[in-house]
C-alpha cells in the first residue's frame, strides 16, 4: 500500500481540479511498472454501484483510449462514446473528460473526469486547462524527485508534506506558496480575462542504453526523435528581443497597442515580457504617464505573474519600452484617474511570461468589455501562431534527417519529398482553419509520412518508374511500417494512423485497410492530395513531371474516387494563391 501522504498527493490535485471545474466525480491513476497496469492513487464521487476499478490493464478501455489518443479527449454523449459507453454506462456518466499525465516523456498516469457542474459538456478549453495543470503538476514530481537525488517519484517513498489546496483561502495579494510557485495550483482564477494559456508539448528524453546492446529500429527511431526534440521544442529566448519577444513578436505588438486605445475607457495598453533575470514592458497611454502609475501596474502584473507557476521570480525593475503618446502636451495621467486594470496570460513556459494588460479610466460596458476580450485573444493568437512557427522550422531539419537518415545514408529525394508534403500540409491545414494543434500533427504527420520507405529497399524501389508486383506489394507496406516506427513515440498528439492512413482512397480502393470517405483521418486525406501533388510536379520524383495545372487537372479528375471531394478544391484554391 502508498503511504497515506502519497494518496493525499494526488488526492490534492482532484480537490483542485473539484473547485475549479465543479464535476461529480474523478479519479487519478498512475502507471506501475512492475505489472504494466495503472493503479488508483486517488478519487472522489464514485460509489460502490460505479465499479471503478482498482486497476486498469493495457486492454482496458481507458487505457486503450489513452495510449491511442495521447492527449486529453472528451466524450459529451455516451450515445458517441464508442469503446467507451460500458466505462460510462457503468458509472452512470453522460460526460467524460480523459488525460495522461506524461513524466520525462512518457504517459506515467491518467485523470478520469466525469460530469461537469450544471450538466455542461466538457470543451477545448477544458482540454487546455486540464493539460496545464498535469504540466504543471509533472514539474512538481520532477521537483520531488531531483530534491531526492533522482529517482521516480510516483513508485518511491512518502512524498513531503505540502499545503493543500482546499485548506487554503486564497487572495489576489497573499504571496503563493512554493507549491502554487512551481505546480501552479490554486483555487483561485488563472487569469483575469478567461483566456487561457495554451499547454506546452511534454518533450521526452532519451533512456539509456547498454553499450553492448543493439537497438531495434523502433527503439532508434524513438531515441532520435526525442533527442531532437528536445534540442528544438523550447521557444529561443535567449536571440530573441524585448524581453523575450522575437523582432516580429514585438513589432506587431507596437502596432497592435495603440488600436486598444480606440475604445474611450481605455487610458493605457501594455504588452509585458518576463524571462529568467530581467523583463520588458511594452506600453503605450493617450497621454504623458505619471510616475505612480508604474508601480501600480507592476503590482498588478506580479498578482498575474504568481499564477502562472513559472520557475523563475517577477522582476519588479523591468525596463519600459514606450510608444508614441497620443496627446503628450496633455496633462500627465494620474494614479488616482485608473479605476481599474485587466491583465491576461499571453504566453507561460519555463522560458518566458508574457502579459497584455489594459488601464481603465471608467469601467467598460459590457459591448466594450466583450471587444476587449477578442484583443486579448488576438494577441494571445498571434503570438501562440508566431512560436509555433519557429519551433516546426527548428524541428523539421531534426525530424526528417533522424528519422528518415538514421545512419550515413543520405536520401535526397525522400526528404525533399518529405519537406515539400509538411509544408503543403501545414499549409492547407491553416487554410482549412482546424486548430492550432492540429496544424501541428499534420504538419509533422506530412514530414513523416513516408518514413517507413526506408525499411524498404529504398534505394533499389524508390527511383524506379515501374514496379514488379513483388516490389509493389513491399512498397504498399510502407504506412504500416511508417505507423509502426512513430506509434511509441509519445507525440502530444496522434500521428501513427495519419500516417497509416495517408494511401486510403475516398472510394475504399486504397491500402493498407480499404478505408473509405469520412472513415480515413482528416489529416490522412489531407497529406494523400499533397503527397500526389508533390509526386507528380517535383523534379526530384521518380515519375515524369507535370505542371502544377497539368497535375490540377489530374487531381480534380478523380476527386470523389481517390481524393476527397470537399478537399480537392480547397487544395486547388491553395495552389492558385501561391502562383499569384
């Protein structure tokens, strides 16, 4: 059995979770590897008549659904619930929410969340919140665990003592405790505006292996992908400006500023940067600032600053980037004409906090108040889209040359190819306007797609035009193969089916499963249209090259039977606006 102060560890974090989402019941397991199954550490609200179980093994239906998913997932109808109605229908559930706890870059547990206050569905934004708290949470354990000397903190001994949540009446101007500091739980709101902060992808790092041992291909390319990884996920703070913002970052911000002040309650717009040792803050007034203003924005921003859990301290002596004022030969503004001052959450990592904050003379009405909303979520958009970008441009050298180049073999074509199908895919996700996530797994999806060509006799197969029916029947392998090499990698997302997937036909005619229609992943649908594309037009195929309106032409001919037929001319619009 866990000592007591174990089950009340994690017992903490439903009670948080209790306060802030209000639901009926939940559970936390973590994984026991010694038996391979997960274990009940911790619950509230189910009964003896819910058959909640002690432990889950790897056929379990939650287990299954976790590890095929990877991330958190929700189910509001249990009519919709699939493998998942006996869990529900069991419990009496009608809502489930689902998450992994991922530790050094493994799944180590899950949270099983049923029932929201007022019989509300669980939504995105659930998804993101409860994906921040167990990053929040997973940085705790690894606290415990290096203050131990290392070691696995969820299998060792009685974790310290720490302050529970609910025990607590929190106020906006208590200082946090060192639990809320690096865990970030709190009963109190995360921010002020209700935008929240998008959860930072876990990256794993690599085990290690023996000197003398071997390792499978899967093993290496699991090994390859975390290390690049983790070279190339975290946002570069340290080439970056202003305080931890890129040149674009901060000069969209200076223009974005001043728009705020078009709203008459508005007196003052800041946009705050904090990173490890120092901080920037960007700000803009209709007239010259009083020197007791400052202070009262800092004091603001550090009651902001302390919930986002970071593991640096606030910087009280920022240096302060002013714009142009509007009315300079104005009086200077005063403390005492602010009556209020809404901050948000930007951006929260161990890298970096970026704040937008708003100065009010009068207290917006609620049209106003509704607008200023859309500009928290606009910056928090175009700065969330801005880091997305730099860290798939970092990553996509790392992941085509290590996984689809393990060794001193270099493959030209495939990786041209591999580059020309991301970047289309990544494109047209965009344009098709599926979340930021999203964009994300097709992106790398498309990278990868053809990763299982390299197990293939890839040298002999690849560069030639016709094929015998052996070599045929070996290359229709290959997203199986594919799929096979990246399943164990604990992608934030799933990416072995988009690549399983990528060579189904909408009318069921493709491999390797005879998929058909709304059946074949979005994502595999997508990347299949680039791949034909890129296949036909690129000099470096191994076909004869056609032109992009020649291979239109193509593509719009079987729409319906190969290709999706909605997609088709979306992919055909994106072609259009690139030849402009």
């Amino acid at each position: 059995m866990l000592a007591p102060v174990d089950e009340k560890y994690y017992q903490d974090f439903l009670a948080v979770l209790g306060q802030k989402w209000r639901p009926a019941k939940a559970a936390f397991y973590t994984l026991d590897p010694a038996s391979g199954t997960f274990r009940l550490k911790a619950q509230f609200g189910f009964g003896r008549t819910d058959h909640l179980a002690e432990r889950l093994g790897r056929n379990d239906a939650l287990v299954n659904h976790l590890y095929e998913h990877r991330e958190p997932t929700f189910v509001n109808n249990v009519n919709l619930a699939g493998k998942l109605t006996d869990v529900m229908v069991q419990a009496t559930s009608t809502r489930l929410l689902l998450a992994p706890l991922y530790l050094d870059g493994r799944i180590m547990g899950l949270v099983d969340v049923r029932e929201k206050a007022a019989r509300q569905g669980f939504s995105q934004d659930d998804v993101l919140e409860i994906s921040d708290l167990l990053r929040r949470f997973a940085i705790e354990l690894r606290r415990i665990a290096d203050a131990r000397g290392g070691g696995n903190v969820i299998f060792s001994g009685p974790a310290p003592q720490i302050e529970r949540p609910l025990d607590r009446t929190p106020t906006v101007t208590a200082p946090p405790s060192s639990f809320e500091r690096t865990s970030g739980f709190s009963t109190a709101q995360f921010n002020t505006s209700g935008v929240h902060r998008r959860p930072a992808a876990p990256v794993g790092e690599p085990e290690n292996d023996a000197a003398n041992q071997l390792m499978s291909a899967v093993a290496r390319a699991n090994r390859l992908v975390e290390e690049t990884l983790s070279r190339s996920a975290p946002v570069k703070v340290a080439t970056a400006v202003g305080g931890g913002l890129t040149p674009r970052e901060a000069e969209f911000i200076a223009l974005y500023l001043p728009t705020c002040l078009s709203y008459e309650e508005v007196e003052v717009a800041a946009v705050s940067s904090f990173v490890p040792g120092g901080a920037t803050v960007t700000i803009v007034a209709r007239r010259r600032l009083d020197p007791d203003i400052a202070p009262a924005l800092l004091e603001n921003l550090e009651k902001i600053f302390a919930k986002t859990a970071v593991p640096f301290p606030f910087t009280s002596d920022p240096s302060w980037r002013p714009l142009d004022t509007l009315h300079a030969e104005a009086p200077a503004m005063r403390r005492a004409e602010i009556v209020s001052i809404q901050s948000s959450v930007l951006d929260s990592s161990a890298e970096g906090v970026v704040l937008f904050s708003l100065l009010f003379r009068h207290g917006p009405n609620p049209e106003v108040r509704e607008a200023l909303r859309a500009a928290h979520v606009v910056l928090r958009n175009v700065l969330a889209g801005n880091r997305s970008e730099a860290r798939f441009r970092e990553a996509y050298r790392g992941l085509v040359n290590k996984l689809l180049e393990p060794g001193l073999k270099k493959r030209t074509a495939l990786r041209t190819h591999c580059f020309n199908v991301g970047r289309m895919a990544r494109k047209l996700a965009a344009q098709l306007g599926v979340t930021p996530m999203e964009v994300e797994q097709i992106t790398v999806a498309g990278i990868l797609h053809d990763v299982g060509m390299r197990e293939l006799s890839y040298d002999t197969i690849y560069a030639k035009r016709t094929l015998t029916d052996e070599e045929m029947a070996l290359v229709r392998q290959h997203p199986r193969v594919g799929a096979f090499l990246v399943e164990d990698i604990p992608w934030p997302y799933p990416i072995a089916p988009l690549i399983r997937h990528h060579h189904e036909r909408w009318d069921g005619g493709g491999y390797p499963d005879g998929l058909k229609g709304d059946e074949i992943p979005l994502g595999s649908r997508l990347i299949h249209l680039c791949e034909a594309f890129d296949a036909m037009t690129s000099p470096s195929s191994y076909r004869a090259v056609l032109s992009d309106y020649q291979a239109i032409d193509i593509l719009d001919s079987k729409a319906g039977t190969q290709f999706d037929p909605e997609l088709t001319p979306e992919f055909k619009r994106m072609v259009a606006d690139a030849s402009d």
